[in-house]
C-alpha cells in the first residue's frame, strides 16, 4: 500500500463518513447500533485483520 492508496481509501472515508479514519462509533451510534453491537464489530474485524496478516507473515517467512 502507498500514499496513492491512503489518499484513495481517505478520500473514500470522508465521502462516506466524513471522516478520513472512517467509521466512528458516534457515527455507527446514529445509524442505530448499540455500543455493545460497535464494540462487537470492532472485535471481530480485529480478529480477521489479525489472522490475514498472521498467515500473511508466515507464508512471507516460509519464501525466504
């Protein structure tokens, strides 16, 4: 990922957002969801980014 990238995905949050981190709980609190559901969701993603970039490493690791 470069600067290309970031702006692209900045850009894309603050369209959507209005913010260009993305999503905030406030915003996720407007829209409906409880702040035990935004806790939740935050966790879950947590785990799938963790576990892409775990194998992610290890399968870098396994090509050198």
């Amino acid at each position: 990922m470069d600067t290309r990238d970031v702006a692209e995905l900045e850009k894309r949050n603050i369209e959507t957002y209005n913010d260009p981190l993305g999503s905030t709980a406030e915003y996720l609190s407007n829209k409906g969801k409880t702040y035990g559901e935004i806790i939740e969701s935050e966790t879950e993603s947590n785990f799938w980014y963790n576990l892409f970039f775990f194998l992610f490493n290890k399968a870098k690791k396994r090509s050198n």
